[in-house]
C-alpha cells in the first residue's frame, strides 16, 4: 500500500475508533439523552402554544415561522455541548493516555464533532416530528430538504468545532459548559422566534447582523418558501469560516497541550 494511502487508512481508522468511543457514552448517560431530545421540543412547545398567538408574522403561520428558528437553536445547544465533553476529556487525564498511543492527534477531536452532528440530527428529527404532528406544514420539496439538511450540518460543525476550542482552553469542565447556554440564549437576539423589524433599533441592528439570522433566514426559506436574498452566501462565510478558523485553533491547542 503506497505511503500516503497508508496515511490515509489510518487516519480514518483512529477518527472510527475515537467517534465510537465518544458515542458509547450516549446510551449510558440516559439524563443527559433526555435532556438533549427534550428541551427542544419544550421550547417548541412553548413559543407555539404560549407565545405564539400573541406575534404576528404576516402571512405565514407562527408554527410555520418559529419551527426553523427552534430548529437552529435546538441543533446549536447540542453542538456546544462538546466543549464540556472535551473539557471532561482533559480534566480525567484521557489525552495524556492518548498521547502515549500511536494515534493521530486530531482524530481524538473529529470523534467529539462527528458524535456532536449525530446527537444533533437525533433532536432536530424529534423536533420535526413533533412540529409535524401540531400543524407545521413545510412545503419544501426533496432537493431543498437536502440543502437544508446541508446547512444545518454547516452550522452543526461550526458550532461542534467552535466547541472543542472553547474545551480545550476552559480552565475548568463548568467553565466550559457555561457556552452551552451562551448559545442557547444568543437566537433569542435573532429572527428565530419574531420578525426583527419589530425590536428596537440598536436590537434590530443586532439581530440583523448577527450570523444566527443569516442561517435561520436560509434554512426558513428553504423549508417554507420565500427569497433567502443575501442570507445564503453570508451564512455559508460565517459557518465556513468558523469551521476553519476553529478547526486550526483547536489542533493547535491540542497540540500544545498534550506536549506538556
């Protein structure tokens, strides 16, 4: 076998094994499974039946209006969650155990964010189904179900790898769970759950411009219909470029990290 398939092969070998590992946990930890299937579908819940009638969203339902927006919040808390689990990883000692093995380092991180984009996927069929069931109507058809599968994954990875840097540099496991509901409550200063135009002007500002919106507004029109305008390819640069920029930042981190 040529050197760089060899490489190859093995990379993809350590990162099968490391995503395996960091799944097994999952079917163990029945509280933490719970928590992550039901919060968002409480939330849902909620905005429709409690808040819903009071926000008026134009031509489309509130349901119709707020189930991408839950969407998006429910994929990016489960997402941030991977800063505690690689926090964990480093306060038990486990990479230093890794370090000791004939492993590629990174591959310890991609089981983190492969196992975040699982569980993740989990909640949002959940959620889907539920919304389903209480009159979300989506008329998107199978190719703009699968762009929004693939910008929902976008999101996933930005905010999973995101997640490994806040980890990795976190003094301690709380201190790195404290990200997770930095991003469940960020959506709130977004379109997810009401028209921006009807806040404040700096709120408004805010919202509009925040990179939230963008995904929200693209996985809405994908979903339900109507132009994504400028929010397709600003959505695209923020998860692409978080993606990138925390993927290097944690290799490196990691790196640093496990020499010491």
């Amino acid at each position: 076998m040529p050197e760089h398939h060899s490489k190859l092969y093995w990379a993809i070998n350590d990162s099968l094994i490391m995503v395996w590992r960091t799944l097994l946990p999952i079917t163990r930890n029945l509280e933490m499974l719970l928590l992550g299937l039901i919060l968002p579908v409480n939330i849902l819940l909620l905005f429709v039946y409690v808040f819903g009638g009071a926000i008026d969203t134009g031509n489309t339902t509130y349901i119709n209006y707020v189930v991408p927006g839950i969407i998006i919040l429910a994929a990016g808390y489960g997402a941030a969650r991977t800063a505690e689990n690689v926090s964990l990883d480093m306060a038990v000692g486990l990479i230093d155990r890794f370090r000791s093995l004939p492993i590629l380092s990174a591959s310890v991180l991609t089981g983190h964010v492969v196992t975040s984009i699982v569980r993740n996927l989990l909640s949002t069929t959940l959620v889907i189904a539920v919304a389903l069931l209480i009159g979300f109507r989506p008329s998107a058809d199978p190719l703009a179900w699968l762009a929004a599968l693939g910008i929902l994954l976008l999101y996933i990875l930005a905010v999973s790898w995101l997640g490994v840097v806040i980890g990795l540099a976190a003094k301690s496991v709380e201190a790195a769970g404290a990200f997770s509901f930095f991003v469940l409550f960020t959506p709130y200063i977004s379109s997810a759950f009401v028209p921006t135009e009807t806040m404040p002007k700096v709120l408004h500002s805010i919202a509009e411009n925040q990179p939230y919106t963008h995904v929200i507004e693209v996985m809405r029109a994908l979903i339900t219909g109507g132009p994504a305008s400028s929010h397709g390819w600003l959505a695209l640069v923020w998860t692409g470029g978080i993606t990138v920029v925390s993927y290097i930042v944690a290799v490196h981190l990691f790196k640093r990290k496990a020499a010491r």
